[in-house]
C-alpha cells in the first residue's frame, strides 16, 4: 500500500519510517514531505493510498491538507503529541490519530483501519462501475470499464483503450492507447476469460491483443501483428488459424 508520511522534523519522520518498516510490511514509504505545502504536489504525483500527517507543523496544521482537495481517495493517519486535535479530526471524517512516542499495537491496528476502510472504497466503486457498464447498450460495450487489480488496490479503465496485455512473471502488464503500463496481479489467464467478450484474441503464450487495434498482419516467421502502439506481436503456429478465422469474423 502506497504510503507518504508528512511532517517537518526529519528524525520523526525517520522513526516512523523505521516503525512501519518492521511492523507494517504491507506499507510502501513512496515520499516524505516536511510541510502542506510540498505535500500536495507529492500527493498528487504518488497517488498514494495512505498517508501519516503531523497535525502541527511551524506554518501550518496538518488538517489544512484537506482546504486542497475536492476529493480523498487516500486514508489518512494524524500524528500528534497534541490530544486536543483528536476530536477535529473526526470531524474531518478521518482514520484517527497515533499519539508520539508510538505504540506498535495502536500503530497496527490503525492501519489495518485504513485497510479496511480502502477494501471498502474499491467494492463501492467496483459496484458502481458495474451497474454503469450494464447501462450502456450492447453496441457501446467498448465503453465500458473494467477493474484492473494492482497492487494499491483496482485502476478503472475502458476496454476500448487497453491496447494489449502480456504476461509478466505470473501477472500481466496492461498497455493502454494513452502509452500507460499499468502492471496488475491478475495473470493473463484471467483476462483472456475477462476480454473474451470484447473481440480480444490471445495470439501466443504471452500476449492478448485487442483486435481493434491491429494495424498489420505480417506472414513470416510463423506470424506477426503490428499494434497500435507502434509494438510487434508473435502468432504462435498452433493459433494461426484460429487467429485468422477470429480476423475474418471481426
């Protein structure tokens, strides 16, 4: 789980580090800030999921990150010595806050809390993004959504922009029109049953193509796709003609 941790004073940052490293192994430290205003354009670029903020700051609280943003897809922790934050924060409709000098119990449990809480968000939007999809009539169905499982939890995207997927030590990396690679813990199996209804063929081993997306078929070496992407795929001989049949239908 994607986590940035924002506070001033570096050693603090350090300890909690340190802490979370031992104690909380499902958490990935992917920044540090040391003040709101950096933070922001952090938050922005890392896309976290969790993030631990220092409720006083020298120029600000931490409870000013939330005048920045519209909307909070992340979980948040507040750190703080200060116990008068305890009940503003809930106010802010938070996690909750850690009290300094840490306790490793209360550290875990609040962040299997923001565990929870994301698994939660997913489902809702995972519902959400179904009953749009079965809103659009068949003709449009290239418009619709699936969830992409990755390691932060699921990215949303439009079958009619996934270009291809290829397998990827036992997960499978997923290349979309925007030239995004998008690495998802699912493996090819799975999305060959997923796409099978959206016109996408499975040319080798490796590789799932989307057919809207074939620019070329070339001939030699057994057989070789130009994708949109600009990419060269294989066509393994024993798919050739299934793959050719599939063109034929399309």
């Amino acid at each position: 789980m994607k986590t940035l941790i924002i506070d001033n004073e570096s050693n603090q940052r350090n300890v909690l580090r340190e802490l979370l490293s031992k104690y909380c192994p499902c958490l990935t430290v992917s920044g540090e800030a040391e003040s709101i205003s950096t933070a922001q354009q952090l938050i922005e670029d890392k896309q976290p999921s969790l993030l631990f903020i220092d409720v006083e700051m020298p120029n600000d609280s931490g409870l000013d990150l939330f005048k920045l943003f519209k909307h909070f897809p992340f979980e948040v922790i507040f750190v703080t010595e200060f116990g008068r934050y305890s009940i503003q924060a809930f106010e802010f409709n938070t996690l909750q806050i850690i009290h300094r000098p840490f306790n490793e119990l209360k550290l875990i449990a609040a962040v299997e809390k923001a565990r929870a809480r994301l698994d939660e968000k997913q489902r809702d939007a995972y519902n959400q993004m179904i009953l749009e999809n079965l809103k659009r009539p068949v003709e449009d169905s290239l418009n619709n959504q699936i969830a992409i499982p990755v390691f932060e939890g699921l990215e949303f995207v439009r079958v009619k922009d996934i270009v291809r997927c290829a397998s990827d030590a036992g997960n499978t990396s997923v290349y979309l029109t925007s030239g995004k690679r998008i690495y998802s813990t699912k493996n090819l199996k799975q999305y060959q049953r997923i796409l099978k209804p959206y016109s996408f063929f499975r040319t080798h081993n490796s590789h799932l193509v989307n057919i809207s997306h074939i620019k070329k078929y070339l001939k030699q070496d057994g057989g070789t796709i130009a994708m949109s992407d600009g990419v060269f795929v294989p066509v393994s001989a024993r798919k050739k003609n299934d793959f050719l049949r599939a063109m034929e239908d399309f």
